[in-house]
C-alpha cells in the first residue's frame, strides 16, 4: 500500500552540483555561513548549512587519517557530555571528536551524580555553565529537552538524541555516508525501514535527506509508523512515501537504511513477535537483490542480527556501518568546530 | 447604599432577548432594578458604559481553584479574583482537590473558605466516585444537599462504563448532571494531539477516537439510563457531531467547550517561533487535557457553539506552579489558566465570523445556567432579569492588550498566550450590585 | 577604489622562476626536498614552483598541500570564515626538508599555524619558507626565506593576487585607500 506522496519541496531545497573536489583550489571568502548557535534538529536546516558540515568533515577526516590525529583548534574549550540514556557509541564519539580538536572533555551520566537525586535538568544546565562548560552534548529519554536545555542554560547545546524526535549528527553522518557511497541524493530513491515512529534516527535522516532532493520511502507495520507522515494534509511534514510491504520499497531503491527494533515494541502490543516482524521487514539479501546493484545498507547500531538485519548483510559487502562510525566523530568534529568557531 | 446607573453601552442580555444600542442598567440593594433605553439617575452612582458592552456577569461552569490541597498553585482567593478580573462572577469549582470534594466536610470547607475570601459566587461539583479513584459511587445526594450543582471526577474520566452507568442513574435522585471528562483511560499516555505536530515533535500523541470512544458510550449510557450527561471540554469534530447527533435523537445532553478550543490548534506547541526558522519551542504552556488539535476540529467546535449543539463555553482554568511546566514536556503538567483571557479568545472565534457576539455571550451567561440547570438554585443567574443578583460585567470589544504573567491575578501563569496580544478586555465587574473589579485605561 | 597593478603575469614568472633557482641553489639539489602549498593559492604557487624545480634538476618534486583553518589562533575574529578543506600531504614529512609556499606574507599568523599543522604531521629536517610577496606589518618573529617582492603597505590596504588557477588572470595588484 503507497499512500499518495504530496508535493516534492521546492527547487530551491535541491542540493547544489556535487562538492568541490580535494584538488580544486576554492576562492578566498568563499564564505562559509554558519550562524546557529545550537544543533538541536535538522528540521529547519538550508542545503547549504548541511554542505558547510559534509564539507567540513571532510577536513575532519583527513585529520582522523592522520598518525597523530590531533589538532589545537578547540584548546580551551570545555565540552560537556550529560547521557540521560546509556549510549557507549555515541557518547565515545563526541569524546573522541571533542579530544581530537583539543577540547576538554567532561562525561556525565545520569547514574551517581545529582541529577539522580532529583535534580532538574535546568537546574543541572545551569550549575555546568556556571563550572565553564562552553558545549553541552546532551542525551535525553524526553523529546524535547534540548530544547529546554538551549533556552535555560547558557551553554552550546548539541542534541545526541532526544526521545523520539531528533538525532541531527546521526542524520548528518548518514548522509555524508550515503553521499559518499552513491554519489550526490537528489532524485535517490532512498528507503528507511521500521520502527519509524519511535526513532529519532528515522526522523533526522528524513528531515536531511528531503532538504538534500532524495526521494524518501518509509516502510515498517503500521503500527509503528507516525501519525500522518505521508499526508498531503501534514504541512509542517517532509514529503515522503509510505509502504508497509517491503518487498515492494525495496524495488530499485539506491539505498536501504535499517533501524533498530526495540523488545519494548512487543511488550507495549504493537508487534505480535519478533519472528513475524523479520518475516517481513528484515532486511536480508533476498530483499537487498530487489534494489539497485550495489545499493549499501545503513544502521545506526546497535544491530539485532536475525531481527531487522540478517547476519550476512551487516557484515556484508553491502553494510556501511563501520564507515558510518568513522564518519561520526568526522561529522561530530566538524558541528563543534563549526559552534565554537565565531564564539 | 445608593442605586448604581450604569450607563451609555450596549445592553446584552441575551436570555431576555435584550439588545439595546445605548441602554442603562440600575441596580438597587444588590439586584437589578430596571434595564431600559434611556434610566434617569435620580441620585444613583453613575458607572459610565460608553463604548462598552453590559452584560450579565460570566458563568463558569468549569475552574479549578485548587483549594483544598494544591493552594501553591491557586486558592479560592486568587481564583475568584483571577474569575472577576476576566468578568466571571460565577464559578463552578471542580472537585479534585485534596481531599476531593466526595463529602459533606470538604465540600462545607470549599463553601466557607469562599464566603470568607472569595470575591465571586463559587459552585461547588461533587466527585462522581468516592475519592475521584473511579470504583464506587460518592454519596451524591448528600453532596447536592451540601450545596453542589454537579458531579464530576475531571481531571479523570469515570472509565468504568458500568460505574458510569451506575452514577447516571443514581444522580436521577437529585436530577443533577454527571459531567464527564471524555477520555478512554487505555488510549491515554500522550502529551498531546495525536497528528503530525506530534510527529515532528516526536511526542506520544492522545488519538481524537480517545475522546470520540468516550463520548459515544457516554451518550450510549445517556439514552439508556434517561439520565442527565454533560460533555465536558469537547474538543473533536467527531465529539461535536456525535453530541449533536444525540441531541436531534432528543437525548438529555449538554455540552461546553474552552476557549483555547475555539482559537488555537496543534501547532501552538511548535511556539511561537514556528515558521520563523528559529526552532521549536516545545511550549509547555500549550500542553492540556483535552489537546489543541487541528484547525478542522477548532472549526466544528466554534461552528457548534454557533448553532447551540455545545450550550457554553467554561474555562476548565487549570493553574500549575512555575517548576510544574518548566521542565521537558513529557514531565510538564497538563492545563492552562482560562479566567482573565477567556473574552479575548472567544473574540478570536468571533473575529473569524462563524461565531456571533450575541452568540458568544450567550454561551458566556444563560448558556451554562441552562445547561446545569443553575437557575434552579438560582433564579436569574446569567441574567439581567429585573430582580436578579446585580452580576454584570462591562467589556471592552476592541481594547487589545498583551497577556503578561506578573500582571495576572492567578497564581497559575501558566498559557501558551504569554506575550500575545489579545483584542478585548473586561473593563469592570459588578458582583451582587458591588463593583469588584474596574480598569479603564 | 583605485587599484595598481604591481606585478604583471611576466614579472610573476620571473619571480617564481627566481624562487625555484633559489631554493635549488640553497638546497644544493632536490635530495629530501618537498614543497608544501598553503591553501588557498600557495597551492598553484607550490606547484609552478615544483615544476620549475623538475625543469633544472632530476626527479619529480613531491607536492604537499596544507589548509590551516584548524590551527589559526583568531578563529573568533576572522569574522565569515572560510571553508576548512582535507591537507593532503601524501609523504612522509620526517627528516625532510620542508619549503612551504604562500602568497602573500602578512602578520605571520597563518605561517605559525602552517608550522604547528606541519609538526603536527612529522618532525621535519627543516622548513623554510617562500612567499611571493612580503607585504610587512609582522606580528609575530617570522621571516621569509624566498621572496618574490617586497611591497611596503599601509596596514589597511588590500593586496591582492590573482592566478590563473583561481582568478583566470596572473596579476598582483594593491587597492589603497585615499590618500
């Protein structure tokens, strides 16, 4: 089942001519104009705010290449990682980017400190401003709260992922994954499979990838898609196709970018089992050889093999997982430098 | 004491079809005396109405005044105060207090904290089930004996059906309402309209079939029983139709509607940086129960109000403390205070033409009266009936002002209308013949 | 504005000419010689320089470029950035001898951060430094080994060269302020 698509974004959110190459010298004040304070989502995003970023982790990775991959552009900077929720790889990532530009690099879990306690989250925003935290990274379970965050506090704030609504560097490195592995997104039929109501991955690759002229499909049950999405009365929405059979979003797609399904999804009654959802949403390679040839597939990790990804395909040929880490800290470089740079 | 002549403004009494250009009013020992087209002053004060219109004092039949219990956020003082000051002289306090108002004492503490403080007339509703928890019926005579005009649990739904049932017959007893907060408790968990501001937001939405369910078994157990249901805070197109087809089913049904559910929808949560580019907000201050939801539903609430399927319009005024909606919105509480904005809201309705002024008014004076039958009690409540309490209220159609916390007499600050300007202002309120609130410019 | 013109294609060739025949004679050779161009235009710059090298002695010249948008030390007032770019210095920088190569010579600012981003990539012999132009006003004690020329400047004139490979033209011109 398609349900209709409603206009395409305007022309002028199409994505320019591909980037300069690594050997084209670029004229002086080819001004890179970077003006926002925050990154909290990538709703609000120009096409030309998200070149600055690929663009610049570019740089950033060359100076990952390196044997020493250290750079002093961010010495006396004081970076704050606050995770209201577990994460090893993304929090490690930030650290990683953080240390690589030289900042100091401060991690804070909700686990044994105050914020345990009770404390709220404005009152924990403003005591870290108030100790030198220049950047807060703040991970929260509710969305929305870096948004609270920016406002209360006076710190920088980089949303790594609130509840269920953004996750802008994530959709930010998958774009510069993608755009990497298949050249530039406009007119790419791009599909993003499962639990689509609940990611905040699935909305920020959406929001990034219609700014960039893909054309988006979002396929899962539908009790696990949002409300609307695809609607030609969701104004405020990016245009995007809805599928709820695989088989047929898979079709000549240029990519297929996978989420993580979480247990809780059967215990709150929205999934029957496990089994009946890998029956038909898994992407495994009998799926994957309806695609283009040589479509990649992304996911954000943490991977349940046998569940939305079958073992042959994250470890395949096909997977960009591992060049989706290394273009995190890249990416993640590159947003605090872009932050930090006219402070 | 002297007769008061207010003068020169347009007369609406809309329950005595009165509707004078230059019309004045007199009041003599705290009742309305005689309402004529040109009253001569014989000594009397003289309140000047030029410009203004007059106007029997505002029912409420829904306000949370918090006290007992929750007196940080609001107390019968300030609630009632916060009532005149937005032209409300009568005010329905809603019983989810604590302790609940489901006995004789706590509704005989409600009573006397307001004949000690209040500065309008409060109304006391009963709970529906002892201590609001929804599994046994609350002594409902005794609690009309002690002076309540209805029954409710709002700020829940009564979710057994057979509870509901059961309340709707008993109530027969004392032929008063039960008025039910719609909500079917396993669809609840969201923050707000279930659409796609909650998708962009990424919050869990409450679906509109939550309410539509409730109030079709509510009508369901209206026409079973005979008995006497209130839709309270309907806020669905779906809502609306159903009540609307139950009452040309001859269904003994009422309904009100707030005034942020006739002007703004889903989008106020995104803020008021919305389209600029700028980020969302997230505003707490637009987070209540039931939801804003889309402009088609605020259209069918207004067109309803218009051709009287919802008989009033009630604040349903929800005050919280600063911290309770300073936080992320999942954690916020649910409410916004209704009292001092309600006028410039409705006119927000008015201005867009499917709702008249008479209309709106109407629903503002005799329509709750005769949806909770107040005037039983109360003979000429919500009117300008010569002999009646001397409630009135003169309002200034087309004074715009800016809505400022500090300046708010509710303890509750808590609106997504923060810094907005809104067109029409209460300019003074007349309670039982005595002026308890005036501001000219 | 009024502009002059101060070198002209012919006199950038001489120069750069000069600079090459320079650098070997100093070096006495090629052996452990690299070249490393300063984005943006010391990058064609290095290049020509490179390549007049290869003209008069053996072997090929390896070419480095280097973009310091990461070690400048007045990010915050630099007001519309640029663009930060890859460096790509395909080579070993270690025991070599470093010539970097810019445009213009300024305050000495990005040549420090040239020489922090250059040790961040290995410990060379030596670096030397070729410029096409010594405009003055130095801030910091950074002196150029190779000039193409002097041009004595007030601090808020703009000099300005322009290359083919950039500009479409080979010119150098200064745009002064009234007198």
């Amino acid at each position: 089942m398609v349900r209709s698509r409603p206009a395409a974004l305007p022309e002028s959110a199409q994505a320019p001519n591909g980037a300069a190459s690594l050997e084209a010298p670029q004229p002086d004040g080819g001004a890179a104009v970077w003006q926002r304070r925050h990154v909290l989502d990538l709703d609000d995003f120009r096409v030309d705010e998200i070149e600055i970023i690929l663009e610049t982790a570019k740089a950033m990775k060359e100076v990952l290449a390196r044997e020493v991959a250290r750079v002093p552009t961010l010495r006396g900077t004081t970076i704050v990682t606050l995770f209201y929720e577990a994460s090893t790889r993304t929090r490690a990532s930030f650290e990683l980017a953080g240390k690589v530009l030289g900042a100091d690099v401060i991690n804070l879990t909700a686990a044994g400190s105050s914020i345990e306690k009770g404390e709220s989250l404005i009152d924990t925003v403003r005591t870290l401003r108030a100790i030198g935290a220049h950047v807060l990274v703040l991970r929260h379970p509710m969305s929305g709260a870096p948004y609270l965050a920016a406002a209360e506090g006076d710190a920088q704030v980089v949303n790594a992922g609130d509840g269920w609504h953004a996750h802008p560097t994530q959709g930010l490195l998958d774009l510069y994954t993608l755009r990497a592995a298949i050249g530039p997104l406009a007119g790419k039929r791009i599909v993003i499979v499962g639990d689509v109501a609940h990611s905040r991955v699935a909305r920020s690759d959406i929001w990034g990838l219609s700014r960039l002229g893909a054309d988006v499909v979002v396929c899962g049950p539908p009790t696990l898609l949002p409300a609307e999405l695809g609607s030609e009365h969701a104004a405020g929405l990016p245009p995007v196709a809805v599928e709820t059979d695989l088989d047929r979003a898979v079709e000549d797609a240029d990519a297929v970018m996978t989420l993580r399904l979480q247990q809780e999804r059967m215990t709150a009654g929205l999934l029957p089992s496990l089994r009946e959802y890998s029956r038909l949403y898994q992407v495994n390679e009998e799926r994957m050889a309806r695609a283009r040839p040589g479509a990649p597939v992304l996911h954000p990790g943490p991977m349940n093999e046998g569940v939305e990804i079958s073992a042959a395909v994250a470890h395949g040929a096909r997977s960009l997982v591992e060049e989706q880490v290394t273009n995190g800290v890249a990416v993640r470089m590159a947003v605090l430098y872009l932050l930090r740079r006219d402070q | 004491m002297s007769d008061i002549l207010i003068r020169g403004g347009r007369v609406l009494d809309p329950a005595n079809g009165v509707d004078l250009a230059r019309g004045s009013v007199r009041v003599r020992d705290g009742r309305i005396a005689a309402v004529g087209a040109d009253l001569p002053a014989n000594g009397a004060r003289v309140i000047d109405a030029e410009g203004l219109l007059v106007c029997p004092g505002f029912v409420d039949l829904h306000s949370h005044l918090r006290e007992p219990g929750f007196e940080y956020k609001e107390t019968i003082a300030s609630g009632t105060l916060a009532a005149a000051r937005g032209g409300f002289t009568t005010v329905c306090a809603m019983p989810n207090t604590e302790p609940p108002l489901d006995s004789k004492a706590a509704v005989d503490f409600v009573l006397g904290r307001a004949a000690a403080e209040g500065v309008v007339r409060v109304l006391p509703i009963g709970c529906v089930t002892k201590g609001r928890a929804g599994k046994a019926l609350a002594e409902l005579a005794e609690l009309a004996a002690a002076g309540c005009v209805g029954f409710s649990d709002d700020g829940s739904p009564v979710g057994d059906a057979a509870i509901m049932r059961r309340a709707l017959e008993y109530a027969k007893i004392v032929d008063l309402p039960v008025i039910d907060h719609c909500e079917d408790p396993a669809l609840a968990g969201g923050v707000m309209h279930e659409g796609w501001v909650s998708t962009r937001l990424g919050l869990r939405g409450i679906p509109a079939a939550s309410e539509e369910s409730a109030i079709a078994r509510d009508l369901a157990l209206a026409a079973q029983t005979g008995a006497h249901v209130h839709i309270a805070h309907i806020s669905t197109a779906g809502g609306v139709a159903l009540v609307r087809a139950a009452r040309g089913a001859g269904l003994r049904v009422s309904a009100e509607v707030t005034p942020h559910h006739l002007a703004l929808d889903h989008e106020t949560v995104m803020g008021p940086s919305r389209g600029s580019g700028r980020g969302l907000a997230y505003d707490t201050g637009a987070k209540m129960y039931p939801p804003l939801r889309r402009a088609e539903d605020v259209e069918a609430c207004v067109a309803g109000l218009a051709n009287g399927t919802i008989d009033a319009v009630a604040t349903d005024h929800a005050p919280h403390a600063v911290q309770e909606k300073l936080c992320e919105f999942d954690a916020a509480a649910f409410g916004m205070v209704g009292l001092e904005t309600a006028f410039g809201l409705g006119l927000r309705a008015v201005a867009t033409g499917a709702l008249s002024l008479e209309r709106l008014i109407e629903a503002l004076t005799i329509g709750p009266v005769r949806a909770l039958h107040l005037d039983r009690r109360l003979p000429g409540l919500g009117t300008l009936t010569v002999g009646a309490a001397a409630d009135l209220v003169l309002l200034d159609p087309e004074r715009e002002w800016t809505v400022d916390a500090d300046a708010l007499a509710s303890k509750g600050k808590n609106t997504p209308l923060i810094g907005r300007t809104l067109r029409g202002r209460v300019v003074a309120t007349l309670y039982g013949g005595e002026l308890i609130h005036e501001e000219r410019p | 504005m009024p502009e002059r013109v101060l070198m002209t294609a012919e006199d950038l060739r001489r120069a750069l000419v000069r600079i090459a025949h320079e650098i070997v004679e100093a070096h006495r050779g090629t052996r452990d010689l690299v070249i490393i161009g300063m984005r943006t235009r010391g990058v064609p710059l290095a290049r020509r320089i490179a390549a007049a090298i290869e003209e008069i002695e053996d072997g090929a010249l390896p070419v480095g470029v280097l973009d310091v948008g990461l070690y400048r030390d007045d990010l915050s007032t630099r007001g519309a950035s640029v663009q930060i770019a890859p460096s790509d210095i395909p080579f070993d920088v270690a025991g070599k001898r470093v010539v970097l190569v810019d445009d213009v010579l300024f305050t000495g600012r990005t040549i420090r951060a040239a020489l922090d981003a250059v040790t961040d990539f290995g410990r060379p012999q030596r670096i030397q430094l070729a410029v096409l132009i010594d405009r003055g006003h130095r801030e910091l004690p950074i002196r150029p080994d190779y000039i193409g020329k002097n041009i004595p400047t007030a601090r808020d004139d703009d000099v300005q060269v322009r290359l083919v490979e950039t500009d479409g033209r080979d010119e150098v011109a200064i745009i002064g302020q009234e007198e």
